[in-house]
C-alpha cells in the first residue's frame, strides 16, 4: 500500500515530536513543514521542504493528510481551509481555542467529509485502554466516584520564557487539566455538569495556580479534582506513567476509580476488592497489580491516524468529540469564576447544531508542554 503523503504545520515542542515520529515511521513520507521560522527549520531538517506558512505548503507540496501543530488561535482557520481542500488532519490540543470557532470547523469538516483525529494523545496509551476496558467489563461494578490529582510545582523559568503562562488562559486549567478531563471523559464517560474553585494564592499571579472541580458523569459517577501548579508531589499522569522525559518517573497513581465491588488505582491499575459476595466494611481488601504493556502513546497515535486515513478505523477523537473536551475543560474555569454550577448538555446539543454561542472564550490561549 503507497506511503501516506503528510505535512507538519507549526515546528513548536510539540509540533517537533511529530516530525520526529512521522520521519521515523515506515507508512508516511514527510511532504513538508510549514512554520514561521523557515530558516531556522530548514537547518534543523536539510533535505526536507519547509515553507514559511501553511497556505504554501498546501498549494506546493499538496499533502494527503497534515498535523496541525501551531498556535491554538490558528487551528480553525487551518483546519476549515484543509477541509474545503479534502486533506484529512490530526490536530493537536485544544481543537480551537474557543467554542464558537470549533463549531465553524466541524461545520466544514462535515461539509467535506473529511476524516480527523485531535492530539489528545493520552487515549492512546495501553494503560488507558485496559483502565477503559475493564471499566466497562464491570470490575469494580458499578462505578461511583473518580478522584484525582495533577499537582507539579513548575519553575520560575517556565513563566519568565513565556509570560503569557502569567496571564488568564496560562493556568493549570487550560494548560494541564484539558488532558485529564479528556481522559476522564473517554474512561469514565460524558461530563454532565461542573463546579469549580480556584485561588491564585501560591503565585499572585493574574491566573489560577490551583483549581478543585466537582464533576458529575452521565455513568451517574460523582468526579473530584485538584490541580496546581505550585504544589510538589508525585502524582501527575506524567510522572505516574512515565510518559515524558521532562517529568522524572515515580510510578505513583494519581487516579482512584471507586465501584460498588472494587476499585482501581491508574497508571498502576491496582485493584483492590473484597471476596465475592462479600461487600462490607468489615471484610478484608486485597490488592493485585494488573498489567499493560507500556508504548509510546505518540508513536500508536499516528499509527492510528494512518488507519483512520486509510478509512481502516473509526477516529477515537473527531473534532466534535475533541470541542466537547474543550467545553467541559472551559466550563471549569467558568465555574470557578461565577462560584455557580455548569451544566453541559445544552452546550453540547448546540455545538452539534454548529449553533454554539460561548458565554466564556479561552484567554490568550498559546502551545505550551
């Protein structure tokens, strides 16, 4: 079967992994770059064509598929136009930075017909999948609650090279909780209503350093969640997992999945459970660590993309399921923000009419790790 041709726009952090993955990968041959520092970019990787914006990578080297991987506040306007133009895409988190522009987008990418996946790349892990699984397998049964940390105390410098990250729109919510809320909803299914409360204290920056959420499921499942990012601790999906060199490996859970018969701890997947038929506080809990194969999430993320290309598989993450992230992620900063509970299913219906008016826009939304 023919190499799938493709193209990376933007050749930030993240955008670099890709073209990393893409030039390593045996199914795709690597159409071009496109990112405002060409020179720059053309050192780094001589022999491929790099263009000074995405409009010239498009009408030149005319790729089947591309990644998206620029500014949040470019992402609709790249993907309508990769839309009208038939290129399928793989767009990196958040899918726009406002609701009201996703809704533009999946306008057209209905319209077209195109086939699109959003870079939350968690939900390619082989942990997550076996969490998933054995979730719906009934487990623990019926599943009651989820709490959660992501707490990590970020340096001084990540704020003074980007002062930005200072600012509403840089916080832990937009920047760190968006991948626990997308993982959340692909485990322990649709988010349905949100509370919220942040302080700045730590910081006394313009922006949340620290946000607790209140997260009801449609599973009928009651969600905590605390995040910060001026608290030291082990407990981030990152350390947990091992899934980026940047955080130092702990191989802590920052999960606990709670059920009727059981529970499970992630990344670990410990779980803990009764004798059968046993279901009282008076019985012993015995633990046992389950196993999952560790992959790279980046790699079988654009393995997956080469199928869903191909019309091999359904997309785990279409730009309408990746808007419904970004609603909830959102509507926890609301929350916070008017001290008033959010519900979500109005909001939901409305971006699946393309109709979705936002009440709140994310804030100088940028790339960040």
């Amino acid at each position: 079967m023919a190499n799938i041709s493709i193209g990376v726009i933007g050749a930030g952090l993240i955008g670099r992994k890709h073209i990393k993955k893409i030039i390593d990968h045996p199914d795709f041959d690597l159409a071009g770059i496109a990112d405002v520092n060409r020179d720059s970019i053309s050192a780094q990787y001589p022999g491929i064509s790099v263009f000074k914006d995405y409009k010239s990578l498009l009408d030149e080297a005319r790729p089947q598929a591309v990644i998206i991987a620029s500014p949040n506040q470019s992402h609709a306007e790249i993907g309508i136009e990769c839309a009208r133009l038939g290129i399928d895409m793989l767009i990196e988190k958040p899918v726009t930075d406002t609701l009201e522009s996703a809704a533009d987008l999946l306008l057209e990418v209905r319209a077209n017909n195109v086939r699109t996946l959003v870079g939350h790349h968690r939900r390619h892990h082989d942990q997550v999948k076996t969490l998933r699984r054995l979730l719906r397998e009934g487990l623990i049964g019926n599943l009651v609650g989820v709490s959660a940390i992501w707490a990590a105390y970020k340096p001084d410098e990540y704020f003074r090279i980007a002062p930005w990250r200072t600012q509403p729109g840089g916080g832990p919510i937009l920047i760190n909780l968006i991948h626990e809320i997308d993982f959340l909803r692909y485990t322990a299914g649709e988010i349905l209503g949100v509370s919220a409360i942040s302080s700045n204290r730590q910081r006394q920056f313009p922006v949340e350093d620290t946000t607790g959420a209140l997260l009801q499921f449609d599973s009928g499942c009651i969600g905590t969640f605390f995040a910060s990012d001026s608290a030291v601790s082990p407990w981030t999906t990152e350390q947990g997992a091992g899934e980026a060199v940047e955080f130092p490996f702990s191989g802590e859970s920052n999960y606990r999945f709670v059920g009727s018969r059981g529970s499970l701890e992630f990344p670990t997947l410990v779980h803990w459970a009764q004798a059968e038929g046993n279901q009282n506080w008076n019985e012993p809990i015995r633990s046992q660590r389950l196993l999952a194969s560790f992959i790279d999430p980046y790699h079988a993320q654009l393995d997956h993309f080469r199928d869903v290309v191909r019309g091999e598989a359904e997309s785990l993450l279409t730009v309408e399921d990746g808007a419904r992230t970004l609603i909830a992620t959102l509507a926890v900063a609301e929350a916070a923000a008017s001290g008033s509970r959010i519900d979500l299913h109005d909001r939901y219906e409305a971006l699946a009419a393309g109709k979705f008016s936002p009440t709140l826009q994310a804030t100088n939304p940028r790339k960040a790790f």
